[in-house]
C-alpha cells in the first residue's frame, strides 16, 4: 500500500508553497482544499483526509426542498449528503484504503471516470457481462461518468487543483463514479422510485444520515402520490439488500467488468429487486415527475450540442 512519508509530506507542502493561503479554511464545502490548517487534518493510516464538515441540518432542508422539486437536480444529493454527514465520509475511505483493491485505487491510481468512459472497449465484453450490461444503461439513459463528476463539482468538489488530499481526492471521485455502476448491479432503474432505492441500498453500505433523510422524505413524498403502491416496502427491500451484500466499494471494478452479472450478483448476495419490480413501469415512470427542467443528462445533452 503506497503511503505518505515525512519526504513526501514536505514535497507536498513545497508544491503548494506559491498558492494563496490566505483565505480561511471553509469546512462547509467538499473542495478538498489544499489550504487546510495542519492542525485540522486527519491522518488515517498514512493517508491524509480532511476533517468531517460541521453537522448543518437547515442547509440540508432547503437542499432537499430543491430535490423534491426536481428530482434529478444531482447536486442536491451531495449537498444533503455534505450537510448530514457527520464523519461517516472518512470512516468509510479508511475502511477502503485498506482493502486491496482500494489501496489500488488511490495510489495507482485507478481512475474508473476515464475507464467507464471507453464505450469502445466496453462494447468488447460479452452479452450478459457487467461491462455490457453497463454500457446499455449508459447509453440508454444518456449518461456518461463525467456527468456525476460535474455534479459534484457544482457543489464546490474539485477535482484538479492542487490539495493536500490526493488519496481522498481519488477515493472521493471513485465513490460518485460508481453510482450508475450500483444501479446496474442492483437492477433499480433512473425512474424516481429506481433513485430512492439505489440510494437506500448505498446508506446501507455507507451510513450517511443525509442519504437517509433523502430515502425519508423522497418516500414518503412518493407514497403520498401513489396510496395504493408498494413503494414503502420497495425501499425497505432496498436497504435491506444493502445489508445483506458485501461491501461493494472494495469489489475490483476492472475485474468485475467481464465477468456475468448474474454470478457477480450472486458472489456479493444482491438478491433481485421483487417488489421495484412488480410495481408498473407507467407507475414508476410518472412518480416525482420534475417541476424543473435541469437534469444531469439534459446537461450533458446541451454541452453535446453546444461542442458540436
């Protein structure tokens, strides 16, 4: 595992020497600075991370007011996620860096944002792998693994700069990059419903309170709209899923990619989504219908057509 050694910290601190430092440190934003008072850094097996951001529950409110009104303004999630997270961010990228494959990830690195953005090479797996199965659900939704990335740098993430937390840096974009990667692999759709379950199969394996409050309301929300759906149960199935399987941010993703969907499923115990399922696609389609038009792909479209 490749570590940060006093030589290592001192060429860091002298490559940032000549950057501003005179702006006061913002704990409240996912910009992993590299500006941050010594004092106030975390050292977590010889990696450096940023101190967890002060609990905010208001900011959290008015975010997920703004979620519900559109539910795939993507950057709201990490804003009620940020806001709600109380620490749980830096236990997880210790629990990572010191599995294999995340040891890997941030200090090869592995970056996933360009390797899942080879629709060429992903094309090259077969019928029936992760890798197809992942292509056709980007494709099919307009999506690209860029499009998660810009969310978050929405919210003030940056993932260029200079900063005294690369390793985290990398986990940190590893971690959005695999969401669309978690919906194929747990069968939940882009549809509303899809989204709130996905989300509630990732607090499982997470623990983010924020993510909880979005699962929260976002349901009941749901259920309000459609009585006489099982909508409640779908969610709780969700969580429960993500209990039940094995921790999925320290599964080797490149080596996932070839493999059957189905085996992989069955290696990491996600059983299949019954009762998303059963519920009508015309009903899944039509819930939490966005009031504004901003969505990830409608951003992505535009960036597309303005390029070309």
């Amino acid at each position: 595992m490749a570590r940060l050694n006093d030589n290592a910290t001192a060429q860091s601190n002298d490559r940032h020497s000549d950057r501003p430092n005179d702006r006061p440190y913002d704990r409240t934003t996912f910009s992993f600075a590299d500006h941050c008072p010594e004092e106030l850094i975390q050292w977590i097996d010889g990696y450096a991370a940023p101190p967890p951001a002060p609990v905010r529950p208001l900011h959290a409110c008015i975010a997920m007011a703004k979620l519900i009104a559109n539910k795939e303004d993507t950057r709201q999630v990490f804003e009620i996620a940020n806001a709600l997270d109380g620490g749980k961010y830096v236990e997880n990228f210790a629990r990572f860096v010191r599995s294999d494959y995340g040891a890997r990830v941030v200090s090869e690195p592995i970056r996933l944002d360009v390797d899942l953005a080879d629709r060429e090479r992903l094309r090259q797996f077969p019928e029936g792998s992760v890798g197809r199965a992942y292509l056709h659900f980007m494709e099919s939704e307009g999506l690209t693994p860029d499009g998660v990335i810009k969310a978050a740098e929405e919210m003030g993430a940056d993932y260029t700069s200079p900063t005294q937390f690369e390793e985290f840096r990398r986990y940190a974009m590893h971690q959005e990059v695999v969401h669309d990667l978690w919906h194929v692999l747990t069968g939940y759709g882009r549809d509303a419903l899809g989204e709130l379950c996905v989300l509630s199969f990732s607090e499982a394996q997470l623990g983010n309170a924020g993510i909880r409050m979005i699962v929260s309301v976002g349901g009941t929300v749901a259920m309000l709209e459609r009585p006489g759906q099982p909508i409640s149960r779908a969610i709780r199935e969700a969580r429960a899923r993500g209990k039940a399987a094995g921790w999925l941010l320290e599964q080797d993703v490149e080596a996932m990619l070839a493999r059957p969907i189905e085996e992989v499923r069955a290696a990491l115990n996600i059983g299949a989504p019954t009762v998303y399922a059963a519920i009508p696609d015309a009903v899944k389609a039509n819930l939490l219908k966005p009031k504004v038009a901003k969505t990830q792909s409608e951003r992505e479209r535009r960036a597309s057509t303005a390029a070309a």
